[in-house]
C-alpha cells in the first residue's frame, strides 16, 4: 500500500509537468495555441505525413496558417484521434489533409499504435477514454485505466511517461521531434537503399473503402472542415486508384522517381521534402481555389 501511494504522488508530479510541457504533439497542441484557434489547413498521418510535407513553405506560398499534426508509428485509427483531438480542443480548419497509407486504403486493424501513450494526459476526455477502450488489448491494460489509475500506464511506458515527465520539469518547451510548426525532417542520406530496391515503377490497384474515411468525413463535416486525401510519394511505387467515391484525392504516390529524392522507400529526405512542398502546393492551391466561399 505505501508503495503504491508513493508511486501514485510521484506519478502526479511527473503528469503534471507532462501535460503543462510541448514535449508530445497532442499536448504541446493543447499549450500552444489559444483555445478556438482558427487554421486554414491541418496535415494528418503517421511518418509519412510528418516529413514530406513543410507546412511553413505552404503557407508562405499560399498566404495561408496550417499545422501539421502527424505522428510517427500510427495507423488511421490513430490519426483520426489526433484529428478529433484538434476539434475536441476547441480549435477548427477549413481543410483537413489526411495523408493516407497503402496500409489503410481498405481497412484499418482495431489496435494500439506504438505511440499512443502520447494521449493520455487526456485518457478523461471521452473521445480518448473510448479510444483506449476499444484499441487496447490484453488482460491488464494501462492505458484503459489510465484515468482512474494513472500509476499503471505511468509504469509500463515508464521511459515515455515518467521519466519524460520529469524531464519536462527541466525543459517544458522542448518538442519532440518536430517544430513550433508540427513538422519533420529526415536528412539527405539515403540508409534504406540497395541496388535490389532499384526496381521499375510498381503500379498498386488501390481502392478508397476503409469505413474509416466515410465516418471521418461525416465528422468533419459537422466541424465545417472539407477532408483531403493526399497520397506522398512513394518510391517506385504509384497508385492506381479504382474508386474514389465522393473523396477529394491529391495523388502524389509516384511523381519523385529518383532515389536521391528518398530517405527509405517510404520517406522522403529532406531534399525530396522540398519538390514534394512544391508540388502539394501546387495541387493543394486549386482545391482552396474551387472550395473558398
């Protein structure tokens, strides 16, 4: 018993700094911004989103404010949390950017994401508490009762919760790997590429069914903000889409076909970062176009 109170006093100090810091993406988007902050733009997704995209370029170019609000290592069900974590805030967009994955083009597996735990300064928030809730698995699972028993999720990802917490006590503005903007980028070496992976342009037959993008569009809807379904570039990998339904689709999968571009098949490097900028941009700029009142 006296551990556990010990352990609960010293994982409320360590929440406290963490939930006040910018150290994770969902909290430094709460401390950042005024509540009701408005965007012309928001940028979801995993990695993928992160780093191909400078949402400073865009707007710069487009005399437009956006935010990149990807997270590395999640899937769809995770970047749909993050995108009601935004509205949920109190914050809105006209656009919202959702950088889709071949992965998630049809369906989305109901489970944890490695960084989910980024969430749970706010496992009180309904949106959060179900999210855990239905993703998690297992017979003990922390971040379930994360908000009744802190100590348990404050435990198990000890490095990521406690001991971050207490760092942010020191630094409570430091982001974690990304900018005062959201984003990211990976340098100009080229680490994943042998000459096997040095292939003709792969064409992939892509449908958009995932029942997750129907139910995040009519969300969005009611928060008065247009879905945009953006496809970065691949390497030597393009999409060829069979059904779009009623979805605004930017498809960008193949048009950097030089691996000088790449970090990794995935993920462009800093250098493939700025054609990309340019070219969503360009795309980008005729939707606000057609879309503005």
């Amino acid at each position: 018993m006296v551990v556990l109170l010990f352990g609960s006093a010293l994982t409320w100090i360590s929440g406290y700094f963490l939930k006040k810091s910018y150290f994770y993406k969902p909290i430094f988007l709460v401390n950042h911004f005024p509540k009701d902050s408005h965007f012309d733009y928001l940028i979801a997704g995993s990695s993928r989103g992160l780093t191909t995209v400078d949402t400073e370029e865009v707007d710069q170019l487009l005399g437009l404010k956006g935010i990149n609000l990807s997270m590395d290592d999640t899937g769809l069900p995770s970047q749909i949390l993050m995108i009601k974590h935004f509205f949920e805030s109190g914050h809105s967009a006209s656009f919202s950017v959702l950088t889709l994955d071949y992965g998630h083009f049809e369906k989305s597996e109901e489970r944890l994401n490695d960084n989910d735990y980024r969430f749970v300064s706010y496992s009180d928030r309904p949106y959060v508490r179900e999210y855990f809730k239905k993703n998690e698995k297992g017979i003990i699972r922390p971040l379930t009762l994360s908000k009744i028993l802190p100590v348990f999720a404050f435990s198990y990802y000890n490095l990521e919760l406690f001991w971050t917490g207490l760092f942010t006590m020191i630094k409570p503005r430091y982001t974690n790997r990304f900018d005062i903007n959201g984003n990211y980028s990976y340098p100009d070496l080229a680490f994943g590429f042998e000459e096997s992976m040095k292939t003709t342009m792969k064409k992939n037959l892509k449908s958009l069914k995932n029942p997750l993008l129907s139910e995040l569009e009519s969300y969005l809807a009611g928060k008065g903000s247009k879905l945009i379904i953006y496809i970065a570039p691949y390497y030597n990998s393009s999409t060829e889409l069979g059904n779009v339904g009623n979805f605004t689709v930017i498809d960008h999968s193949g048009v950097l076909p030089s691996p000088d571009f790449f970090f990794d098949r995935d993920h462009v490097n800093s250098k493939g970062k700025k054609k990309a900028t340019v070219l969503f941009t360009e795309s980008f700029r005729g939707i606000v176009n057609t879309f503005e009142p």
